[in-house]
C-alpha cells in the first residue's frame, strides 16, 4: 500500500479498496476523520475479512470482534454512513455477483474439531487448509503498483536492512538470504549484534528498511519503524492489518493474515508472500539478478560446497 497525499475533502467509501485505503490514511494520520485505537482496529478487521462482513448479521460480527453492536454503528455513522446496514451494503455489493465460497465459510475456525482417535494427519492438513486460507485473504488485498514500487526498492536501493525479532526473525532471514542472491548490500539490520541504533546510524537517506511484525506487535520493532522513517530511510512492512504500528511510517505496507490453530502465529502465507516478493524483485532486476545468481554458483561450485 503506497503513502498517500492527505485527503484534502473526505467523502463516504463506496467501495471496499476506498475502505481499505481509508483505513490505511486514518492509520498514517492523513484523512480528515480521526479514530481511537479500538475503532481503527475494528475497521481494519472488517476490510480484512470483506466477505464475512457482507454476509453476518451486526451482533455476529460485534461477536467475534469483542465489541458491541453499538460500536459498529457509531463507526459507520462516523465514515459517512447512515448506519451499520448502509456500511455493509458496500460489502454486499461487491460480492452480490459473485458465486465463489465466501471466505468466512472457509476460515480456519469453522472447521470441525475431530476427534483424537481420528488420524494424526488431520493436524497437518488443517493447518494446510488455513494457510491456504490466509495466502487468498493477503492476494485479494495486494496493490500492483505498491509490489512493483517495493520491487524496484529492493532491487535498487543502496543498501536494504531487514528487521523481524522473535518468529520474525525466521521471515526477516528467508528475505535477506532470497534477496542477497539478487544483489549485494543486504543484510540484517542488526546482524553484528551491536544494536540496531548502531546499524541505522550506519544507514543514508533512501535506504530501505523491511520490517516484519503481526499482533501482538513487538515494541521494538514498531520502533524501528518510527525511527527509520524520521531518518529518511525507506520502511517497507509486511504486517497483518490496517491497524498496525508498523503501517504509519511505512511508504509501502503489506498485509498478510495470520490465523490458523497453530499454537502461535502461523508464518506460512508470510513465505509464500516473501517468495512472490523475491521472484518480482528478480523480474524487475533482470539481467542483473541473472548475474548475481550466475556469480554465486560459481563461488559455490568452486568451494565444492553442494554435493
């Protein structure tokens, strides 16, 4: 999602990817309408799932939200609508046409426990079902124009820094070794262990920084984010909603769910995002990433380290 001008005279949403990006506008402080913490987070949940929103009734949706009914209502009425049955007609709408299973009859936790006698693949292929879930629910949500920006970003920036801590440091070290096959100057952001202050110091404008977090966020990283962008730097962020901290002081946010029964968050869609993101950069870098990658064969080959 690329950074948007302020919105200069604010209009009611009539389609789901002016939500969206209304949401995202709210988040970065540009839109002439504000929203607590809590407001923001519901909203940004409601355009995540657009297909459940259209389809369940206001206390269902209230339900699985935590909030009341009457919460719903004053944030419809508070984006311009008359009430929440105004709001969702922009959800109804959209998927009026179209004949397609909606994803909340899909989602992970529709899906009926079996019981423990049952084979032990079943773990295996729910969470395969829910990953599935989660890779539809991040391509419905990505903007063309924001991948190529990203894509050309990463491909040609001086220097890119990647930053995730805690599970994210898995994602943040797949991006880095993907992307350091492409091209030179990409690394960890703290990856001598001398601080990240440290590591963005050593940084100049235009620079990038990747940064990689979902609910619940890691301070530290959230952090990061703030302190790359006020330096200048360039802040890509793969995140989970709309209403996440890294989304303000990105120029490119992008937004990969998380749900599934995995006792933590599940990273199997961020991956498979992540090596989308890789083979775009390689398309825009061309001949170059050809290069690299013939480079890097022949060091391999020469140090005899494949078998």
């Amino acid at each position: 999602m690329a950074l948007t001008d302020k919105v200069t005279a604010f209009t009611k949403p009539a389609t789901i990817e002016e939500l969206r990006n209304l949401t995202v506008s709210i988040n970065r402080e540009k839109a002439d309408i504000s929203l607590g913490n809590k407001a923001l987070d519901v909203l940004a949940k409601l355009v995540e799932t657009p297909e459940q929103t259209a389809v369940r009734t206001i206390s269902e949706l209230a339900s699985a939200l935590g909030v009341n009914a009457s919460t719903l209502t004053r944030l419809s009425q508070k984006l311009g609508f008359a009430g929440f049955s105004d709001f969702q007609k922009v959800f109804r709408q959209a998927f009026s046409a179209d004949d397609r299973h909606f994803y909340s009859q899909q989602a992970g936790r529709l899906f009926s426990t079996k019981e423990e006698s049952e084979e032990e693949r079943h773990i295996f292929e729910r969470l395969g079902r829910e990953t599935s879930n989660n890779i539809d629910g991040f391509l419905t949500q990505l903007d063309p124009a924001a991948l190529l920006e990203a894509a050309d970003l990463l491909g040609n920036a001086r220097r890119v820094r990647v930053h995730g801590v805690r599970q994210f440091h898995a994602f943040a070290s797949f991006l880095t070794y993907g992307l350091g096959m492409l091209r030179s100057d990409v690394a960890l952001l703290d990856a001598p262990r001398l601080g990240v202050a440290e590591a963005m110091a050593q940084l100049e404008k235009g620079d990038v920084v990747v940064v990689a977090s979902c609910a619940p966020y890691t301070r530290s990283v959230a952090n990061v984010a703030e302190i790359a962008a006020k330096l200048g730097l360039v802040v890509i962020a793969v995140t989970d909603t709309r209403a996440s901290p890294l989304v303000s002081p990105s120029r490119h946010a992008f937004f990969v769910p998380h749900a599934s029964s995995f006792f933590s968050n599940s990273m199997g869609a961020y991956i498979v995002f992540c090596e989308g993101l890789l083979n775009l950069v390689a398309r825009q870098m061309g001949d170059r990433a050809m290069t690299s990658l013939a480079s890097r064969e022949a060091v391999i080959g020469s140090m005899k380290i494949e078998m």
